[in-house]
C-alpha cells in the first residue's frame, strides 16, 4: 500500500482510497467541497511521487507543471508527498459591497488586491480566513474593477449564512483559481444564444449575456430566467435595462402558474416557456446553469430539440456535500 | 460474389468518411435512441456529456474504426441494464437507429448492412450471455 506524508505525518492509503478520503478518514484539517472534481477546493500540491493525469484534469497548465493535483481526484499508485495548496495559490480580496437582491440572495461585491483573470460565466472558491470554502459563480466581467458573486442563503449553510450576517465591507476573503467551461467565445458572431437558469444560476448567465454582448455579439440573445414564485427572480431591472440597450437582446421571466402576483412573467416552466417560443433550437449555442437536476433535464430537452451536444455549456451547482 | 481486397482499398470507416462522419452521427443517432420509448429510459438520469461520448466511441467501433473496446468491457458496461431489464428487443432496437441514422445521412445499404453485422457481433456481449 502506498503512503502519503501530509505535514510530516505518514499515512497509509486503502485500495482505491483518494487522497482526499485518505486524509479525512485520519482527520486531517483540508479543505474540500464537491468531492466531484469540479470546484477545487481540495487543490494540493505533489511531491517526491508521481501524480495520475486524472488528478490534474481541469487545471491550469501552469498549474500542472508545479504538480499541484486535486486530492479529491487522486488515488495514488505510490509514495507522494502532498502539501496544501495555501494562500500562495489564492488571490486577497475584500468585501467593497454587500446588496440584498431579494429574499434570499445576497449581492456580493469583492476588489481582488491582486490580478485576478477570469472568464465571465466561470466558478472561484472563496475561502474565508479559518479555511471554510465555498465555490460561487462570477456574475461580473473581466474588466470591472469589482467581483460580483451572488449567493443565496441557505439554512444552516455555514458560508452563506455568514456572508448573509456577519460578514461586512472591508472583510478579508481568499478567492482560488477560477473553473469551468461555462463562458462565451467569439465566433460566430450571429449565432442564436439561449440562456436559461433558475436561481442564483443567474449570476453565470449575467456575465456572459453582458460579455456575449460587449464583443459585439450580433444573433440574437435569449435568457430566460425561471423561479417558483415571482419573489425568486430577481435583477429584473437591471435585465430589462439591458433589454432596452441592446436591440438583439431578449428577456424572459417565467413562474410555474399564473398567480395575481405573476406580473410580467410568463406562466409555465422553464422549459415550456422555452420550447413554446423556439420548437426547433438547430444551430443555437445554450448555456444553461444552477440546479443540477434542472440543468440536466433541460440540457436533454435543448437537445432533442435540435441543439448540439457540443453546442450545450452547462453549469450544474453542486452542493457541499458537508 | 468475390471481392478481391487490394491493399489501397479504403477501409469500411475510410468509406463511410472516418471521424467526420460519426461526428455528424452522433448527435442525430443520440437523438433517436433518447427519443425512442422503446430504450430512452435507460438513458434517464444519465450524464449527458458522458453519454455523448459513449455514443461516440461505440460508433467509431460500429463504422469499423480505430477503437479499445473488449468483449469484457461490453459486458461490465452493459451488466446494470441487463439487471434492469436489457434484452433482444431493445437490442434491436439500437441497431434499426443506427440504421436510420445511416440511412438519413445518405450512406449506401451496401455499408449500413456492413455496419449492422459489426454492431450486431456484439450482442451476446451487450446481453452479457
């Protein structure tokens, strides 16, 4: 059986145990979120051993080379050395402005003290000061001089619930290397756009929508928004503003059911909505994001529709598995 | 008939356009099967991306192309659906859209009947008997 060394310590790894698992089950203090390979946060760096390619995927080349690995994603097949990621691979960043958007979520503005390049539409974990980690989707472009994450409250939620009431402007945070493949890219410039989320799954498409836009995007764009009860959209003005601005930009909000409060949105599902307008979606670019099982059902239905499998960007939030 | 293989023939895959065409399958032969009430529910819950490769890979195979599947894996892989309820019909159900997909493509019957008979050397394996 291989051993690991972790803080001076050797620790002897099960068949098929990750270092991750490896670790926890000897009570090691690391920080890890989605267990899943995706948000990062158990990023730690190798040495004196070999690194499987499996546990470097989705890092950045630079990354790579200094062998820094996910521990989620590595089940070694010898020896290794494995150090924490650190503060060296995290950005500082203070809190500039916190903004209730609506019952539940929370605008989070942050000024990174230090270059931070990131595609709009991409995830960061966010680190407060005791290690406590959390990944949120950048709502912000690349060329703002804030961050822009919104995060909804959840009950018992330990990061959420802090940054919903304790936390203040002037607040220290650790942003790690943005992920994910969810973002725009010049091409063709006049391809159909469909946006579609529910939830905070809005923050990603809020970037990209306005990226898409900013290079000058000239097909149409589409974004739907979708939530149980009106109360749960939100950013509805700053979405019809940018509605106003730009002639190729469309937005629409939908609710389940028509209540006396529906106001402005449509009735019906997300994908209803959806599929009413566009039956046929050939040659449309989707991004779709928030809930996984929505994510999914609706990436299926995007398909059949007639959107490619390629042509799909998808951002299903995972939860802490905590 | 007698066909004399020469050593410049073009493959069945060479024929059929290499990785070009299963790229223009996949997404039309994925469709069909998540569409076909006959097999879609053992594709719920699936991750779509991951699928998606899959289909890729096993049409590689199916169009005589370069691929690394083994009896076994076809066996591991397909061992949850046989539990679940996998058999000839559905079977056959996957082989007449490939058929289709084929067909919608505009490939010659000559070549869906050579790419069916590749398909269908892995039944038993898929069917884990």
């Amino acid at each position: 059986m291989p051993n690991i060394r972790y803080d001076g310590q050797d620790y002897a790894v099960q068949p098929r145990e990750t270092v991750l698992d490896c670790l926890l089950r000897n009570n090691v203090a690391i920080s890890y979120l989605c267990k899943a390979g995706s948000c990062q946060s158990c990023l730690v760096k190798g040495s004196d051993g070999t690194v499987p390619e499996f546990a470097q995927r989705g890092l950045k080349d630079t990354l790579r080379t200094q062998s820094y690995f996910l521990a989620c994603s590595c089940v070694p097949k010898g020896d290794l050395t494995v150090a924490p990621a650190g503060n060296d691979q995290r950005t500082p960043a203070l809190i500039t402005r916190l903004e209730s958007l609506n019952d539940t979520v929370l605008r989070v503005r942050l000024r990174a003290e230090a270059p931070f390049g990131y595609f709009a539409g991409q995830y960061v974990s966010l680190f407060r000061d005791d290690g406590l980690a959390r990944s949120y989707s950048l709502a912000s472009l690349p060329d703002e001089s804030e961050l822009e994450l919104h995060v909804r409250r959840i009950p018992g939620g330990a990061m959420s619930e802090w940054l919903h009431r304790t936390a203040q402007t002037g607040t220290r945070l650790w942003l790690q290397c943005p992920a994910g493949n969810c973002f725009y890219l010049p091409g063709d410039v006049g391809q159909p756009l469909l946006l579609a989320g529910t939830g905070t799954g809005l923050a990603p498409l809020y970037g990209i929508v306005r990226d898409a836009l900013r290079q000058g995007h000239t097909g149409p764009v589409w974004l739907f928004q979708g939530a149980l009860t009106r109360s749960g959209l939100y950013l509805t003005g700053e979405l019809a503003e940018l509605e106003r601005t730009w002639p190729n930009f469309h937005y629409v909000r939908s609710v389940p059911q028509h209540g006396d409060q529906a106001g402005e949105a449509e009735a019906g599902t997300l994908d209803d909505c959806i599929l009413r307008r566009f039956p046929s979606l050939a040659g449309w670019k989707g991004y779709v994001c928030g809930d996984p099982q929505l994510v999914n059902s609706l990436r299926k239905k995007l398909f059949l529709a007639g959107m490619g499998s390629k042509a799909i960007y998808a951002d299903a939030f995972l939860s802490s598995v905590r | 008939m007698e066909t004399v293989l020469t050593p410049h023939e073009a493959t069945l895959y060479e024929q059929l356009g290499g990785e070009a065409a299963v790229d223009a399958a996949v997404d039309i032969f994925y469709r069909k099967v998540l569409s076909d009430s006959r097999i879609s529910s053992f594709f719920d819950g699936v991750d779509m991306d991951r699928q998606a490769a899959k289909q890729k890979a096993f049409l590689t195979m199916a169009f005589g192309g370069p691929h690394s599947y083994t009896g076994l894996d076809m066996r591991r892989g397909h061992q949850h659906l046989v539990a679940r309820g996998l058999n000839d019909s559905h079977f056959d159900a996957v082989v007449e859209l490939l058929g289709a997909t084929l067909a919608e493509l505009g490939v010659a019957p000559d070549l869906i009947a050579k790419v069916a008979a590749i398909a269908e050397s892995t039944r038993n394996d898929v069917l884990n008997r």
